[in-house]
C-alpha cells in the first residue's frame, strides 16, 4: 500500500465532488493517467471510521494560469520559439476526474471527501475492484483476465468464476478492430486462464470455438513464440506459457470428399482432426435453417414433418402409388422414396398422395435434394454420420469446429445443429462435462441487430438468456458491438474491449463512457484490453501476455494446407495418422479394385472406428473381389491410368 | 515574525479567519454593533492608501546628467535573470461592521517568497509565508469592547496619534484612512522581515515588489532588488523627465540616489520593460532599487536585464502586467490562495 501521497482532492462550488465522481490534483511527473486507480484517504471520521474511497481516472485536464492564447502571444512577440528562452514556466495544473469504484464504509454514502490522493497498491486494487469477495482462501474463484499497470503497481485482475462461466451470471463479449490481436489472443488467453484456474469443485469445463474466419484457431496446440517479457506475466498469474495440449477439431470434407475443408489439413497435424459428415436424419431435424419461409410453406412444412416422423429410419410399405418397400436412411435412399412416390403418382394420375398434393412433393423434393448439393462434404447421401463425441466430452479440451472455408448455409446448419445439441446433452446432464464455453466470433453475423429473425440468431438468444443455468457460456466476439443484438450483448456479464474504431465509439452504446476514455480505447496498444465485469463499477483497463499458441498466420506458413490431389492420395492422407504401416502402393492397389462411393464409405468408417488395424479393418469394408493380374499391374504401372475393376451385382450368385 | 503563531491567543473565542468569521466575532465583543452585509458591496476589499503625485529631482550618481542608456534589445531579446527570489505582500481589508458608526475593519495581511527552480515557481521551504489577521478599530471610540477583546494582541488600535501627533475624528473616512495607514505599515513590516532574513541567509538575488528602502539591512544588501511600479513620486524634474517618459523598451536611465525621508539610502533607475507606443507615458516603466556599490554601471545594467527577462511569461490579466514580473504575479496568486 503506497503511503506518499500523489494528489490532494478538490471541490469547487461549480465543480463539486460527487458520491461517484472526485477531481484531484498533482504533481506534473506525477504516474497518474487515464486508467489508473487510486485511493483517497479522508480526515475526518464518519461513524468512528476514516472513509477511504477508490476511484478510477477517467478524465485529465491540464491547464495554466493563462486567461487568453492571445496573451501567451504577446507574452513571446508572435514568436514561438522564444517561449523556450522564458526564465520562468507558468504555473500549470493537472487535474484528473475519477469515477469512485468502491467507498468504505458503504454506508452512509456520502460525497467524497477532501483528503490526500495515493495511487493504489496490489491489496487496494483488490478492494477497489470487490475481488477480496472472491479472492478469499478456500472460496477462491477468481480468473486472472490480465495485469492491471500504473506506476510501480503491478496488480493481477480477477474475473469471479460464478460471473463469467455461471450460476450468477455468464458470457462474455469481446468487441475489437480486426488485426490487432485483440479478439482471437485474448480468447486463447482467457480460456488457458480458465483451464488453468477454474475451481476444480465447480466440477468439469471444456470448450468448443467455431473458427469462422481463416486459420485464426487452427493452430491451437502449437506452440507460439513467447521471449521473456511475455513469460513473466503468465508466472504471474500462475497459467503454464504453452499451447493447449487438449485439443480436437472439426472439419467436413470438400465437395469432392476427398480432403478435408480446413487450413489445418497439413498431413502433420491430422492425427487430432475429425471429419464432420452428418447424414438425412442429422439434416432433417434443422431443415429450418436451411429453408428460409419462401422456400417452404405451411404445406411443404407438413410433408417434411411426415417424412421426418413416418419415412425417415421407417419402413414405407409398398402402397398404390410406391412400387416396393422403402427404408429411408439417407439423401440416397430418399431420392428414390421420392422418384418411386412421383412415378406412382404420375402413373395413376392422381394429384396427391396422403393429403399432399403432387406439387408440394415436387417443391419439397427440390429443396431437400438440393441440401446435399448446398452442404457437399458435410452432408452425406450415405447417411455416413462422424460428429462431435457429445455424451463423452473431457474436461480441460479445446474441441474446434472449422467452418472457415464454408458456404454460408453449411455453417449455418453446423453452428445450429452443434448448439442445440450441446444444449440438449447439457440439459440431461450427459454432455461429459458439467460447463462448456461455445466461441463464436463474427458475432455480427450471427447475431446481428438488425434484418430478419434466423433460426441461428434465435438460438443464440437462448443461450444468452437461458445458457447460464444450463452451464452453456458464450464467449462471443465482433468488430462491432453495436451491430450486434442488444439481447445477447447485454446477457454478458463480462465484457471486453480492444482498440476501438473511433466510428464506434461514436455509437450511443458508448456514451457512458467519457471523452478520455474513448480516446484511450480508440487508440489501445496489441495486449492491452477495457475490462467490464459484474464486481467491477467502472471499466478496468489490463494487459493480457501474448498467447502461447501458434498465430494462424504463421500456422499456415509452417504448416502449409494440403492440395486436394487424387482419390488415391486422400485416402492415404486420411489412413496413414492412424497406422504408420499405410503405403501408397497398397492404397492405390484398393483403388483399383473399388468405387469410389465405396472407398469414401470404408475410409469414414475407419476414421470413425479408429480400430487397432487399420488395414484389416479398411479392407473388411470392402465385398471380396478377385481383381485380374493386369488390371492390379496396371494400377501398378500408373496411378493416372487406374480404373476401378466394375463392382459384381449385389444379386450375383458367383461373386465373394 | 511568525503570524501564525502570533495569532494564537488564550482568547476563549476562536480567532477568525475569514470575513464572515470576523464578523461572527466582533458580535459577540460589540454585541451592539451593526454587521455588514458581506452579500453587498459594501464590505468589498479596501484599495491601499496612496500618496500624492509628485515630480522629484534625481540625485543623479551615475554620469553628469540623466540620460537614456540602452541595455538590450527594443525586442526579441533573450536574456537570462539572475533572481532566484521573488517577494511579495498582500492585504486584504473588509469593514465587517459599524459600532455607532465606527468603522470595525478586519484585515488580512500577507508576505511570501517564491523561489525558481527548473525554471518552476514553488514555496520558498526556509522561510514559511507570513499571515497576519487582526482587527484594526480606534479604541478611544469604542469603551464598552470587553477587555480581554481590548487588550488582545490581534487587536490594533488604530485611533492612537500618528507620527504627527494627529488623533484621527469619529468621522467613519477618517478613521477608515487611517486603518488602512496601519494596515500597510503592518504588511511593509511583513515583507521588510522576510527582505531581510533572505540578505542574512541567502546568497542570490530576491526581487522585492516594492521599495527597499524602510529596511537598513535590505538598502544595504546587494541580493535585495526592489522594483517599484506606482511613479507616485516621479524623479524626473525639468530636463529629466523627457529622458525618463522617452525611455524605449531596453532602455534605462542613469542611476540616481533615492533618500525619502526617515528611511534608507539607495541607488535607483528607471527601466523601460516594454514599448510604451500608443500607450500613456508610464506604460512597462519600473524604478529599481538596489544598493549602492562601487561598480554601479555594470550593476544596473545586468539588473535592468535581469528585470527585462522577468517580463515573459506574461502577467496577465492583472491589470498591472506592463510593469509585473511574471515571478510577482505568481507570488500575489500563491497569497490569495492561502490567505
């Protein structure tokens, strides 16, 4: 606790100190800026106790005893550069106005008094900032956001983990310019400081971050340069300085199937990165999002919500109209369902079928088929399904969801479907992991303000204002908070702030603040960041240390993304992570033999398996085929020239 | 002196120390007394006693005759001082009440020094700032004040005879002008202590604002430099006073004896700080007092710079900026603020 005093408190009549707002002088050289925090102590006692009062600074004002710029003028005969030759310096002033962050006593809450202004040590911060509450041994649940700095006070600042990630209150929103470091690190930050400090009697916490834009959260468990000037915050704050060593991601495939649509699809980094395929079922129970309301009508509504309930996983029975038994598993299966259905229909003339009129059918045909199309690589005619592993998340794990390279729609569908699934696990109970914080940046077009209701936008809503009891945080971020919907925005408890754009700032979102402060935001440092949080009355402003992880920009550098090449290549790509002993020339030799729908679907179920064998296990995917000594050599000879042997007839009573 | 604690007496009362204090208080010594309404103008700061104008002869010591002699540049002149001192004194004069229409003036007289430093004004930290608060009433007039009020040291009559011998009439003029007479001995006694105690302890040149010549130590001293800005005595009879009101910005005069009566010697002149074109005679014209020394010439002129250079900053929007040192000002603002 600073005991020299840096500043006296001042009142006038026609600037009065206020309960929540003091003015103080000092010195010129004085460490006292807008940001810092600082302590008055009072003279006279109130109920036998001397008030001490905490503030921030939040405006500065520099003045002389100068009455008019023209007199200065004069004084120096029009001519600048004598001023410096002057034997004597007017008198000037440095007044700062603070917002109050804490009184003590609480009670009576009186304006602040005259007293000696000293600028605030580590312990005061603590009680400026209400962090003692949840900074006490055995109830500790504090998050270190980052280092608070003003003169010789170096000060960790806490967020309570009940007000971040829940019961009391959750979320947290990040608003920042793009390009400096703001958002991405301090995500990356801020959840090692929660893996790192989140009480382990709150039970288990995992995270799940949609990379929405380039490679920014492709390199997660690779490590980032850090020198020692980034390493001692992280001592400070007691977080290990390395990547996170818990991490799995997400990706569906190109259109072609082949490759996966990610930046992290460098043969090196595959081992920990899943396909993300859904099938008709996974697709069908969010149809909403996929078909806005001038695609579907009430009508078309009603037959998906029959196929839904009756066809799909059913056995439709041959009726007047189909021509034999149907079991609808998948895009394919329900093409024919659809093709049998029309040509019954056609054939008999009839204009409806089970109260749905040929058109409808028509229409729906049209736009469910062209699902498959819209999301290639994530939706599957097979009905091939690889997902999260909701039910057995592990605590202290990063599962990343990549939907960089993704058409909108398909994001869309991914966003939607992984949330409400996540919603639902957590509401059972059986997610794997009590808590789970959902990162979603492009917030602004998720959520934005203005346009029309999406299915999306409405589910994140729900997790704003619902999630928290539930244990479903959004750790959200964008350019632009006041482009974003006012609801999900203010359900975050915590917010913070980067370097703004000064078209922002001027947004009636931040009037709140004064001039000194947007003029500090719109011109923050990389690292340095405007905390507001549920214990703390005024915005706290903190460094946060460079993220120990591997920038995306670098990532893609060192780990450049592999070029979609041949079937033969991708599925080596795709076998080899899981058994070193694949080789090209025995891949290629498959390819020879099979199909392609064939090799994808025996690749997807390998990848899923993940079996001991995995050349055993591929190959037993496959009917036997005894393939002719020319064609295997000419496999040999030429991956160009190879032509898969024609697969025998399923009905054929002569093959293996 | 030390004021304040010269202001601590066993008065069972508290000894005020504003004007609204002061008139608490004299209520309760002269409970018949009528209080002024400090909301009006009537109880506004009393200006200072001044002399009559008069022209003087000077005594001239330096050449024959007075004559302009330039010591810098009309303009643009960069110039270093050699006053690391500046002092100055402050009064401050209310009439609180009426006691059967005596006058009850209470004043607040004030004298401090401010040292430069990095080129910076602060608090001279040797010689703490001087504060006198006393009541100034003619006692002959008032006999039913209480004793203990009467016989209080804070307390100065001011109905006793003057030098002459002259006892002031109950008329309420008389006895206000001779208050302020009082008054204005009380802070020149201010400023001669704090003069003086800087030429015994200092060794660098103080500019006092003011004569220097009520004090034997200070007229003598070759640290103390008074500069005088009211010309209510001009030394500039006959052919002197072209060259006095013709002086240019730069420009001094010959160096002249000054000797009023009952007081000390001292060598002065006149310095031009600013050009007086299209403004009165007397505009940015000072007279410097310092001591006499045998190298007169070299000491005028490296004073008349020392005062030209104290010129910038500026000492608006005093009223007196063309003649103020920026140094002076400073000290008047620092007085105001603590008295």
């Amino acid at each position: 606790m600073s005991n020299e005093p840096l500043g006296r408190v001042v009142a006038t009549e026609r600037r009065p100190n206020t309960p929540h707002e003091f003015h103080f002088w000092t010195a010129l050289d004085s460490p006292v800026g807008i940001g810092t925090i600082v302590r008055v102590d009072g003279s006279n006692p109130v109920n036998g106790q001397i008030p001490r009062v905490y503030g921030i600074v939040v405006e500065g004002f520099s003045y002389t005893d100068l009455q008019s710029p023209m007199h200065d003028v004069l004084g120096h005969d029009g001519t600048p550069g004598s001023a410096g030759f002057a034997v004597t310096e007017r008198a000037e002033i440095r007044l700062y106005s603070a917002a109050v962050l804490r009184q003590l006593p609480d009670e009576p809450l009186q304006p602040v008094p005259m007293g000696e202004v000293h600028l605030a040590g580590e312990d005061d911060v603590a009680v400026a900032l209400r962090m003692d509450s949840y900074l006490k041994e055995g109830a500790r649940t504090g998050i270190p956001i980052g280092v608070y700095r003003a003169g010789a006070t170096d000060s960790t600042i806490y967020l309570d983990a009940d007000f971040l990630l829940g019961p009391e209150a959750a979320h947290l929103n990040i608003s920042g310019m793009s390009g400096l470091a703001t958002k991405t690190s301090a995500v990356e930050w801020l959840l090692a400081s929660v893996f790192a400090h989140f009480p382990e009697d709150k039970g288990s916490i995992a995270a799940v971050c949609f990379n929405v834009k380039g490679p920014d959260l492709c390199f997660l468990d690779q490590p980032g340069p850090l020198d020692d000037r980034d390493l001692e915050p992280y001592e400070k704050m007691a977080v290990a300085a390395k990547p996170f060593d818990r991490v799995r991601y997400f990706a569906p495939y190109t259109a072609k199937g082949f490759a996966l649509n990610t930046l992290r699809s460098n043969e090196a980094l595959l081992d920990n990165v899943t396909p993300l395929t859904w099938g008709l079922r996974e697709v069908l129970q969010y149809a909403e999002v996929l078909l806005n309301r001038d695609d579907i009508d009430a009508k078309a509504d009603a037959l998906i919500d029959f196929i839904k309930e009756r066809v799909l996983d059913r056995v439709s029975d041959k009726d007047n109209y189909l021509s034999r038994d149907h079991t609808v598993q998948s895009f394919a299966d329900l093409e024919d369902w659809f093709r049998d259905l029309l040509r019954g229909l056609e054939k008999s003339n009839s204009d409806s079928w089970r109260t749905h009129h040929i058109a409808t059918i028509r229409k729906v045909r049209n736009r469910l088929s062209n699902l498959s199309t819209r999301c290639a690589g994530l939706v599957t005619d097979s009905g091939v399904v690889s997902d999260l592993p909701f039910g057995s998340f592990e605590d202290r794990m990063v599962y990343v969801v990549d939907v960089a390279t993704l058409e909108e729609d398909a994001q869309d569908l991914i966003f939607a479907r992984v949330v409400s699934k996540l919603r639902e696990h957590l509401e059972r109970r059986d997610l794997g992991v009590k808590h789970l914080i959902v990162f979603v940046d492009e917030l602004n077009k998720y959520a934005p303000s203005d346009g029309q209701d999406t299915y999306v936008r409405k589910m994140l809503l729900d997790i704003a204002e619902r999630g928290r009891y539930l244990g479903l945080v959004l750790f959200s971020a964008q350019q632009f908070r006041s482009q974003v919907h006012r609801r999900v925005v203010g359900n975050s408890g915590t917010s913070l702030f980067g370097r703004m754009d000064a078209d922002e700032l001027a947004t009636p979102g931040y009037s709140v603040l004064s001039a000194a402060i947007r003029t500090k935001l719109a011109t923050l440092e990389k690292g340095q960041l405007m905390v507001r949080h549920p214990h703390f009355t005024q915005p706290i402003f903190v460094r946060f240390p460079r993220p120990a992880v591997m920038l995306g920009r670098v990532g893609v550098e060192q780990f450049p993304q592999a070029v979609e090449s041949g079937l033969d290549v991708a599925l080596y790509r795709a076998l080899r992570p899981l058994d070193h002993s694949v080789t090209l020339p025995w891949v290629q030799k498959l390819v020879a033999l099979y199909d392609e729908a064939e090799l994808l679907k025996a690749r997807d179920a390998t990848i899923r398996a993940r079996p001991a064998s995995v050349k055993a296990y591929f190959e037993a995917q496959f009917r036997k085929v005894i393939p002719t000594e020319p064609a295997v050599a000419a496999a040999a000879a030429s991956r160009e020239e190879t032509r898969a042997v024609r697969t025998l007839p399923i009905d054929d009573p002569y093959g293996f | 002196m030390n004021p304040a604690n010269s202001d601590r007496g066993d008065n069972e009362l508290s000894w005020p120390t504003s004007t609204h204090a002061a008139r608490r208080f004299i209520m309760r010594a002269l409970p018949h007394a009528s209080p002024m309404d400090l909301a009006t103008g009537e109880a506004e700061a009393r200006p200072r006693a001044d002399e009559p104008p008069v022209l003087a002869t000077p005594s001239v010591i330096e050449g024959s005759a007075l004559r302009a002699i330039r010591v810098a540049p009309a303009r643009g002149a960069r110039l270093e001082s050699g006053f690391l001192g500046f002092l100055d004194g402050a009064q401050d004069v209310r009439v609180v009440s009426h006691a059967d229409g005596i006058p009850i003036v209470w004043a607040t007289v004030s004298a401090a020094i401010r040292v430069r430093r990095n080129r910076r004004l602060t608090a001279f930290p040797r010689r703490a700032p001087a504060i006198s608060r006393r009541y100034y009433l003619p006692l002959r007039y008032l006999e039913e004040l209480e004793p203990a009020f009467r016989n209080d040291p804070r307390v100065v009559d001011s109905g006793r005879p003057d030098a002459s011998g002259v006892i002031p009439s109950r008329h309420p003029a008389a006895l206000l002008d001779r208050a302020l007479q009082r008054i204005q001995q009380d802070r020149e006694a201010l400023e001669q202590s704090l003069t003086e105690a800087w030429c015994e302890e200092e060794s660098s040149p103080i500019y006092v604002d003011g004569s220097i010549t009520a004090s034997a130590t200070a007229s003598r001293s070759s640290l103390a430099i008074g500069v005088v800005k009211s010309h209510r005595t001009l030394y500039a009879e006959g052919d002197a006073f072209r060259v006095v009101v013709g002086l240019d910005a730069g420009e001094r005069s010959s160096v002249f004896r000054v000797a009023p009566r009952g007081r000390h010697p001292v060598a002065s002149w006149y310095v031009r700080l600013r050009g007086a074109a299209g403004r009165d005679a007397l505009f940015g014209l000072v007279r410097v007092e310092a001591a006499e020394s045998d190298d007169l010439t070299f000491r005028a002129d490296e004073i008349s710079r020392w005062i030209i250079a104290e010129g910038s900053p500026l000492a608006l929007p005093d009223g007196r900026w063309d003649k103020m040192s920026y140094g002076i000002r400073d000290t008047e603002e620092f007085l105001r603020a603590i008295s």
